[in-house]
C-alpha cells in the first residue's frame, strides 16, 4: 500500500484546520488507496502547535517549521501560513525532495513564484496550490463545452467575486491589511480565484489594464483580532497597505476580451462569485448561489425555444460520484477541497508533477496579479509576458509590492 505522509504549517489557522479535516476525511470519501496520514503540525509557536494537534489527533507537533520540513517522516508538506512565509517554506521543503501543497496566493509576488516554480521543476516534486473552486465537477462540464466548441468561439469573458467581510470600515486590521504579510490585498486573496478559472476553463490572459484601490484606508488594530474575531478593544488605527476593491479589462491570448470584478468591502454581497463565458454560437453562466448548477445557452437551438437551459452536477459527472449517488444535492466548498487534496495526493503516488494547479500554472497566476498591478500604477496596458520575462532576467522584485493607491 503506497502511504503518503503529511507535514501541515500554519495548523490552527482557518485553512489549517480545512486541510486537517479533509485530510483525515480523504478515506471515508475516496478509499483506502492511497494511505493518507497527517503526521505532524507545526504553527507559530509550540503552543499553538500542540493545541492543533490534540484537536487533530496528531502525535507529532512543532513551533518550528523548519524541524518539520526536515523530518524523514513527511513526505508532502502543506503550507498553509500566510502568504509571506509561502516562499521560503516552500523553498525548503523542496531543497529537502518533498512534494509541496500550498495555499493560494502560491507567493508575494511573481519573482518568487517564478524562483518557486523553478526550484519545484528542477528538483522534480509533485507541487499543488489552493485554488480549490475550478475542481468542483460542474466546471470541468463548462471545460468540455467550451474544448468542444459548442458555444463557438469565446469572445467576451465575465468574472466577479465581491464580498463584504471587510465591508465594515470599523473591522479591525488583520494580516490581509499588511502589504508585509499579504503581499497584496483583494488582488492575491481574491483575484487569484478568479484568474484559477479562469485559466482551468478557457487558459491565460494575455493583457490587462488594472484599477486597484484602497477603500478604507485606516482599520482599529486590535491585538488578536482575525477575520471574524475581535479579540477585544482598539488600541489604536493602523494604516491599511492592501487593496480592497480591483477593476479588470481582459484580453486573452486567443483574442477574446473581458472584465473582472473583486472587492472585500462590497456592503452587502456576503458572497458574490460568479462568470459569464460568451462565445459565437452559444453562452455559459455560473453563480456559487447555485453552486452545482451550470448554464447553457446553445444558438443551435430551434428558433423559438432558445434559451438559457440548467445543466446540475450528477453522478455521471466526473469527481461528482464519490461525494452523492444522487444529482444537486448540494456540493460545497469542503467538498471541493477534498477533490483538490484528492488531486495532490493522487499526483503524489504516481509522481506526476503536471496536476493542475502546480507551481507553475499558479505562477502565470501570479504574473497577472503583477501585470494588473503593475498596469494600475502606471496606467497603461500591460503584457503579462512582461513580468514573466522580468522575472527570467532581473533580481529586483517583480511584483504586487506598492499595488494599492
Ligand atoms: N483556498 C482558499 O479558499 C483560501 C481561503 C482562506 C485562506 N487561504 C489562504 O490560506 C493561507 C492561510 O490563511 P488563513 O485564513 O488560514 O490564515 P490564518 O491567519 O487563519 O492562519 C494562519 C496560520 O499560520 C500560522 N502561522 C503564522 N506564522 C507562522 C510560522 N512562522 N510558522 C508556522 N505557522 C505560522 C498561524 O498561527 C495560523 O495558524 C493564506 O495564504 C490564505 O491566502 C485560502
């Protein structure tokens, strides 16, 4: 039996305790092969470790990643920190020949996604990163509609993801507000998303022009808050360093244009994610407010009963089956991260270094977040084949560094 054991950083985290849950729910969904096992955490101190790992049933724990990167006793090791300690602990853990799960955005910015992508290939490890809304099932259905060319050719694309978590101006600072944590604000957090679906349904963008801004730009810091949690009263104000809101216009290599659209302060959509991929014969429509339903517009219909038909996630739907012997009853977002730990842990048995999305898919990724902010500081259109390049022949940093205004 092939066992594959898991090293988890960053444990008692939001994220940390998704991928630990999953993690141990991979058997009960998908079988006994391959052998899953977390085998050890680690966090930002001893304490918080050894808290997650009484909660998780986890022998081993540590407030020093670094000793859990070194541990023979891990083979995969799964970042799950925020986003600035994504580089150098994923850096390590390949320079040790373990395979790397990280979360999304995969770095700072694209030089060091470019340096993570780089160091994952040559070594030659199984790499995986967090952009888990692609996988569920009802977007490999909008794929294979799109590769089969039955709404023709894409012309326009319509992507959005408004939120309203940090809507409210008095909400205190977190890690997101700072631009030495983060890296960037709506553009990593929430962007990425969309540029993940984009390029698993259709491929990558070619060229952009970007408008990123901060809304509020003081929160009360409140020591211990996170998302969520206030832990108490406001000591005083900080100054925010991430965007909030980002406007996109699009143009995709094969031609196509179109608009994206995020923010984390839009008062009122507690959680708006949805697309719109128009071609010459035929439109697809997606909304997570009907999460397992795609759709499906064909000009081949019959004049007069043309329309906008409902396509529902099913069993005879790749990835669907494990989960409901049944159609739309309702696949969530915990579902679609087992699919993703699913995909890492499948990847890693057979050594196949291409799963999407590894290191390098999510390092285009982030060459467009640099190109929409780059585009959005000095106003003007910007090829993302101009931050890939820079980011062969330069060692500045390329990046979403000074991406709010
Ligand atoms: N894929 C998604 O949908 C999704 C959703 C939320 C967050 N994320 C990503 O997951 C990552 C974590 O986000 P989160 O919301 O869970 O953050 P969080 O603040 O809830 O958790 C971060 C964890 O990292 C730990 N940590 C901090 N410094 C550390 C260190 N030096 N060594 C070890 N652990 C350390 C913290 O103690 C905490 O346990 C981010 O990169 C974020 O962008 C992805």
């Amino acid at each position: 039996m092939t066992r594959i054991r898991v090293g988890l950083v960053g444990a008692s985290g939001w994220m940390g305790r998704t991928h630990a849950l999953l993690l141990a729910a991979q058997h009960v969904v998908f079988g006994p092969e391959p052998s899953v096992s977390l085998e050890m955490v680690a966090d930002a101190t001893p304490e918080l470790a050894a808290d997650a790992a009484r909660a998780c049933g986890v022998a081993r724990s540590t407030g020093d990643w670094r000793e859990l990167v070194a541990s023979p006793d891990v083979d995969v090791v799964d970042v799950v920190t925020p986003n600035h300690l994504h580089h150098t602990i994923a850096l390590a853990a390949i320079a040790a020949g373990k395979h790397v799960y990280c979360e999304k955005p995969l770095a700072m910015n694209s030089r060091q996604s470019f340096a993570m992508a780089q160091a994952a290939g040559r070594r030659g490890v199984v790499t995986l990163v967090g952009y888990n809304y692609p996988v569920n099932p009802i977007h490999r259905v909008a794929r294979e509609i799109i590769a089969a060319g039955d709404i023709g050719e894409v012309v326009n694309v319509r992507f959005s993801k408004n939120v309203d978590y940090m809507s409210d101006p008095q909400a205190p600072f977190v890690w997101r507000h700072d631009r030495s944590i983060a890296g960037s604000g709506t553009l990593g957090d929430t962007v990425s998303h969309l540029l993940s679906m984009l390029q698993y349904l259709i491929g990558d963008v070619a060229e952009v022009m970007g408008h990123v801004r901060i809304v509020h730009g003081e929160r009360p810091l409140v020591p211990g808050a996170a998302i969520g949690r206030q832990a108490g009263p406001a000591t005083a104000l900080r100054k925010v360093e991430t965007d909030d809101e980002v406007l996109v216009l699009l143009k995709l290599a094969g031609g196509a244009t179109g608009t994206m659209d995020a923010s984390r302060v839009a008062t009122g959509r507690r959680m708006e994610f949805a697309y719109v991929v128009t071609g010459t014969r035929g439109s697809l429509a997606w909304s997570i407010d009907r999460l397992n339903t795609l759709e499906f517009y064909s000009a081949a219909d019959r004049p007069g009963r043309q329309g906008f038909r409902r396509i529902e996630a099913a069993p005879e739907h790749a990835g669907y089956g494990a989960f409901y012997p049944v159609a739309n009853i309702g696949m969530g977002y915990n579902d679609q991260k087992m699919i993703e730990i699913r995909t890492l842990i499948e990847a890693v048995a057979a050594g196949r270094t291409d799963a999407w999305p590894n290191f390098a898919d999510a390092h285009r990724i982030q060459c467009t977040l640099d190109a929409i902010a780059a585009s959005s500081l000095e106003r003007r259109w910007v090829r993302v084949s101009e931050i890939a390049e820079r980011c062969e022949t330069t060692s500045s940093p390329v990046g979403t560094e000074g991406s709010a205004s």
